[in-house]
C-alpha cells in the first residue's frame, strides 16, 4: 500500500469506507497504529519523522533558489509513481512542503532500489500522453470544475478555477 494508491482511492473512488480502507493498510505497511485509524499516525513514528528530515533536507537543497517550479513529477523505484502539476509557481510553493512529505512517504513504504534508469525524455512522454489523455468532467461546484483524466496507462484529476488550470494530477 502506497499514499499513491491511498491518494487514487480518495479522488477517483467517491468512497469514504475505501478511503478508510486504504489508510488502515497505509498505516499497516508503515507499522503504525491508531485508535481513530488516522493516516497522522504514519507520519509521526519517530523513525519515519527521521526519514522525512533525511530526505526533506536533500530536497530542500535541490529545489533552493529554483522560483520557477510549478509542480513535480514523482519517480520510485525507477518508475514514475505521480506528478503533481500546478497553474503557478506561487500555487506550488504554498503547498511544497506537505507535497513533498507525502512523496517521502511514498519512498519510504516502498522501499526498493535507488538506481534511476528513467531518462528526461521518459518522463517528457509521459507528460505528453498525460496532457493529451481524454479529460471527462467530474464535477463542478460554482467557480471550480474537475475533471478525471483517463487512458489505459494514466489516471488523475485536473481542476479549473474560472476557466485557469489550478492543479494536474496523475498516478
């Protein structure tokens, strides 16, 4: 289990028991246990905390004086796990921190190998395909609207606000 999966089943499922689901076996896979089966209890074992900092310090370096980023795509294990894709820099900023912990998360429950083989033009394509995938609307809520985004080999979501693209997803 993988916050990846967790993060599907929260936006493509519509189902808070499977979302619950999935956070017991979240917890489960990081030996974490907690009375109200919340999904903080994973995050706050002192060996993952210690894991985060390890990770997030080597991340904070990579990405310090970059003020251009508007988003990220996430390789695990020589495969790309998800993306995370924002309408401004600003947008991704805002949310960089907890974006980034979570991505940590995902490292550490899956542990594997740190051999990177996936070049730029691999991940260049998969934005592409991405992109250009069949976007069918979800929902829509005054200003926003969301779409899922589907195709045999990328799933995710995309949101509007007042017709500007505001946050891209896939896994």
């Amino acid at each position: 289990m993988t916050g990846v999966q967790l993060r599907s089943t929260a936006q493509m499922a519509k189902s808070q028991n499977e979302v619950w689901e999935k956070v017991s076996e979240y917890n489960k896979a990081v030996g974490a246990s907690s009375p109200t089966g919340n999904l903080k209890a994973a995050y706050e074992k002192d060996e993952v905390q210690s894991q985060i900092k390890e990770y997030m310090s080597i991340l904070e370096k990579k990405l310090k004086g970059l003020n251009d980023v508007v988003g990220a795509v996430v390789v695990i294990n020589d495969r790309i796990a998800l993306s995370d894709l924002f309408g401004s820099p600003h947008l991704f900023s805002r949310l960089q921190d907890k974006l980034l912990t979570s991505y940590i998360m995902d490292a550490i429950v899956e542990e594997g190998t740190s051999k990177l083989t996936l070049t730029r033009r691999e991940v260049s394509e998969y934005l592409s395909r991405l992109l250009s995938s069949e976007k069918v609307k979800d929902t829509e809520d005054g200003d926003v609207e969301i779409y899922q985004i589907k195709s045999e080999k990328v799933k995710g979501t995309i949101s509007y606000h007042r017709g500007r693209e505001l946050h891209l997803n896939s896994f």
